[in-house]
C-alpha cells in the first residue's frame, strides 16, 4: 500500500515529466533544475534532483553522464524537431 508521500511523489514526478516536454517543445532545449522546481512548487533543487534520478531509473528520462551539465535532460521516446518555417518547436512521440 502506497502512502500520501508516495503518491504525492508519484504525482509531482508526472508533473515534472510533463513541463520538461512542454518546455523543450516551446523552446527547443530542456529546462534548468530551477525551473523545473519553480514550476512545480518544489523549493529544493536537490528535491528535484531526487525526483529526475527516479525518473532516470524508471527509464523515462535520460541525461548526460556528467550530470552537472546544463540541460542535457531528454525523455525517452520523445523526439524534438525545429519546425523552420514557423520557428516552432513540435515535440512528436517516437513509438
């Protein structure tokens, strides 16, 4: 049985996931660890940073080996691709 932290995790990680696709499709490159606590109410970037290593290890997100790098984030199954004539971003599910 889950407790009210586990799914409060569960539930903040959803929500992480889902602004780092949203922010790389709007800008092209993922987002910082600040603004991603900024957007999800997190004070903490080492909260963040707990959140994103059990995303890495559920096999949702992927980074960088050297992990202090700057917006090496990218989701599995996503591809992100400029859109040139309208300078958008479209992020497509890779299946």
């Amino acid at each position: 049985m889950r407790t009210i932290e586990g799914i409060k995790g569960v539930r903040k990680r959803q929500d992480i996931l889902r602004f780092i696709i949203t922010y790389t499709q709007q800008h092209g490159y993922a987002p910082t660890y600040r603004e991603i606590a900024n957007s999800v109410g997190l004070r903490s970037l080492s909260s963040v940073q707990n959140h994103m290593e059990v995303l890495k290890r559920q096999g949702l997100i992927e980074t960088d080996e050297d992990s202090s790098a700057a917006r090496a984030i990218r989701v599995v199954g996503y591809m992100f691709v400029k859109v040139e004539e309208s300078s958008r971003v479209a992020g497509e599910r890779v299946k």
